[in-house]
C-alpha cells in the first residue's frame, strides 16, 4: 500500500483503534500471545514497505521515500543499516537461491493512470549484478516467485488492478491472474506449495484470498479475520512453520489466522504502521520470532512465548 492511499486507510485505522524456515516450539505454536515486541532498528526512513532475509546474515528492507532516492537497506542483527542498491519505488522482496527479486515502479500515481512503469529486478548476491527481469509492470507492489520459477505480482489500485502472472519463459508479456480482489497486496505460498494466499487490503468480507495454483481461475477461499473491521485490514502477510498466516497491518495488531478454520488470534499490538513480516532466517536471525517492518521506519522482533529472553 502507498501514497495517498495508504494514508486514508492508516487514518482510519487509528482512529478505529482509539475506540476499541526452521520448526518452532509447541508452546510457541499454539499460545495465543502476547508475544514480546522489541526494536531492532529505527530511523531507516519513511516509510518501510517489504522485508526479506539474504540468509547471509542480513535483513533487507525495502524503503520507498520518494520516486527517484527509494533504495533496498541491509540491516544485521546488531542494528547497523548499510544500503544494499538504490531502487526507484521499491515494493515487495523475494529471496530465491543466491538471488532478490525486487519489484521497481510502486508509485501511487502510476497506478491512477495504469503506466506500465515497474519491473522486477534481479540482485545476484555472489556477483553484486543487477539485471532487469520483468517489465511492463504497472505499480507493483506484493509479489513472491512461486515454486515452478514464475513469479505473480499485485497492482492495489487504477485500472490495471489485480494480481498478474509473469511467467519465466516471457516476463515481459504479464497476465491476468486469479480472482478479482479489492485491493490484492502481499502474498505467500503455503508451505506444501499448492496454495497462494494474497492479502485483500481494504475488503470489508474477507481478507485474504487462498488461491489454488493448479487451478488459478477457481473461485479462491475466503478467509476472514475474526476481528472488527477496519481493524482487520491487512497489508501483508507470511507463513509460518506451523502452517499458519501471520499478517502485518496498519492498526499495529499482528494477527495468527487458521488457514483451514479462520480461527484467528491477536499474537502482538504495538507494531505500529506493520508493513510486512517474515520469520528470522540465516545468522543471527531468531527462526521462531516474527520481524516487522512498518511505515514509521523501523523493524521489530516479535518474540513467541516462552523463549525466556
């Protein structure tokens, strides 16, 4: 989510709240909270949009800023940031093998009039080269590379609006893909790659869409959080060992959601303008707690139950 949009949506968000990849412990897993929320970082820049782990001991993250000066920060376990490479409206993050694919061109105005401005760039992290993958995008924003090598992306608003398949053998020729969603935005695959799930940002009926990648053109599941809206609006989401989603919104709640049942339980509050999360991977990085980013600029741990830390 970006721009002005996000800005209506987070307002709203708060002000409703006024009113109101390793196994994991079984403790961990079937707790219902609180897990322990502390600061790795502050001040990366505003605001923060993706995350994902090199497996090298960094933790990368996307800021957006403005159009020109938006940029891919590494962040280490010990708080240092250093700048991986400069990206003009960077969005979502995939890490596959040695390499990151980086979707360029998420620009709020660029969705308004459809421009089929963005890319999915590809980072080799053995040889430091940067090479375009993907073109003729128009504002992406979630993405993942799905197991087969193609990789689907999300266009949250404007009239090119929906998920789109950019398939390996012709990433410059995007298609329409799945079901038609209020505003698809983050998305991961299960864990037994047969499922793509995709954040429905701003739907008040469900929130998130699981979508059989045999079948892409079957009407997709729908999941909905069990908590009131607007505060179960979501921006992203990930998977976690136990098979379950964990989402990142606005509102600050960090929610665990049954994919089968729905059943759904407020893990944290406090992540403040959650963006993205993702389970610790590589050194130095916790594989049973959760880390956020959110649009004020800062990454946090999420630390399950008893870790005694």
């Amino acid at each position: 989510m970006t721009g002005r949009i996000r800005g209506v949506v987070a307002a709203t968000i708060v002000m409703a709240a006024a009113f109101t990849a390793p196994s994991a412990p079984a403790a961990a897993a079937s707790a219902c909270g609180p897990w322990q929320v502390r600061t790795v970082a502050t001040g990366l820049g505003l605001p923060l949009e993706n995350l994902a782990f090199d497996g090298r001991g960094g933790l990368l993250v996307s800021k957006t800023l403005f159009a020109d000066n938006g940029s891919i920060e590494r962040v280490t376990p010990d708080g240092a940031v250093d700048t991986l490479l400069p990206v003009s409206g960077p969005g979502a993050l995939s890490v596959r093998g040695n390499e990151l694919y980086v979707n360029t061109g998420h620009e709020t105005l660029d969705g308004v009039l459809g421009l089929k401005t963005g890319t999915i760039d590809i980072y080799d992290f053995d040889t430091g080269q940067r090479r375009t993958w993907a073109t003729g995008l128009t504002m992406p924003d979630g993405g993942t590379v799905l197991p087969n090598g193609d990789a689907v992306i999300s266009t949250l608003i404007g009239p090119k609006r929906g998920l789109w398949l950019v398939r390996e053998e012709n990433p410059s020729a995007p298609e329409r893909y799945g079901p038609d969603l209020l505003g698809p935005n983050g998305m991961v695959v299960g864990n037994d790659g047969r499922t793509l799930y995709v954040a429905n940002t701003g739907g008040p009926d469900f929130q998130i869409a699981a979508i059989n990648l045999a079948n892409p053109s079957a009407p997709a599941k729908k999941i909905r959080l069990q908590a009131p809206w607007p505060l179960n609006i979501i921006d992203d989401l990930t998977i976690g060992p136990d098979g379950r989603l964990y989402t990142a919104g606005e509102h600050g709640i960090v929610y665990r959601v049954d994919p089968d049942s729905g059943a759904t339980c407020a893990i944290a509050t406090g992540v403040h303008l959650g963006s993205s999360v993702r389970f610790g991977a590589g050194p130095g990085w916790d594989p049973e707690s959760l880390y956020s980013t959110g649009f004020d600029g800062a990454v946090r741990r999420l630390v399950p139950p008893g870790r005694g830390e």
